[in-house]
C-alpha cells in the first residue's frame, strides 16, 4: 500500500487500511515501546494508546 493510500484510508475510515496498518506496523511499534518501557503491562497500554492516536490523528 502506498503512503498516500494509508493516509487517504486512514482519514477515512477505513477498516482495511486500520488492519493493514496494525499487521504491517504493530511489532516494530511494539518492539519500540518495551525498549523505553520495560513494565510488559504499561508497554501494551502505551502500545494501544499510540496505536489509537495514529489512526484518529
């Protein structure tokens, strides 16, 4: 998917582009928080919370 694609879907709406965002992104994501935070549990609420905030905004 190219950038454009992701970022016209996303501002749509668009649960494909979500899903396709979330399968492509959400371990490097993820590996990127537990470095910083090292709490699993706090790590996967920042995860969701960062995760939301890239498909509101």
């Amino acid at each position: 998917m190219e950038e454009e694609q992701l970022i016209s879907g996303l501002r749509a709406k668009d649960k494909k582009t979500t899903e396709y965002l979330y399968e492509k992104y959400s371990r490097a994501l993820f590996a990127v928080i537990s470095r910083i935070v090292h709490d699993s549990d706090i790590a996967e609420e920042v995860f969701h919370d960062a995760f939301v905030k890239i498909t509101k905004k």
